[in-house]
C-alpha cells in the first residue's frame, strides 16, 4: 500500500534555484519528453545534434498546448497510477506515426 500511497503524492519539486514548479508543470514536462524521446527515437535524431531535437522539443510543446486534451489524459494516467510512457506511445500512434511514414 506505500507504493501506491507514493504514487499519487504531487510531482511538483523546487529546482536547485528555488524556482517552484507545481504538479501540473511538472507533469505537462513528464509527457512532452515521453513523446519527444519517441519521436527523436523513430525519426533517428541524436540528442548530440541540438538543433534537430530541439526542433522536436518545440514541436511538441506546440501540438500539446494546441491539443490540451492531451494534458487531461496524463494527469488520468498519473491518478490511476498508469505509465506516462505508455500515454505516450498512444499519441504518438494516434497523431505521429502516420506523418512520419508518409514523409518517407
């Protein structure tokens, strides 16, 4: 029962700086890397070539605050406990995956 207990505490944290970032921030962040570290993965883009992932990163962030919806599923999955990683491989077959075909 701990290990449940644990899993629903807020993801918020206070940075190294003392900046306060609350549990929503910190969630929104959790599932927009999910889905970048995806999307450079099956594109093959490395981590080393800045320019190509933060290109990922920035289009990310752009979809997710385009489609909140997709905000309100992660904070669903982190109340039941659920992967973050797993809501990710859902919208990145539901919204990317197509798109990175057809561009091949």
């Amino acid at each position: 029962m701990l290990v449940k207990e644990s899993l629903n505490e807020s993801m918020g944290y206070r940075t190294i700086f003392g900046t306060e970032v609350s549990h929503e921030e910190a969630l929104q962040k959790s599932i927009r890397d999910h889905l970048s570290d995806i999307i450079t993965t099956e594109r093959g883009i490395s981590e080393k070539a800045f320019s190509d992932y933060d290109s990922v990163m920035a289009e990310v962030k752009q979809f997710c605050e385009n489609n909140t919806e997709i905000y309100e599923l992660a904070q669903e999955f982190y109340e039941k406990g659920r992967r973050m990683n797993l809501l990710a491989e859902q919208i990145y077959d539901e919204y990317f995956k197509n798109e990175n075909e057809d561009s091949e």
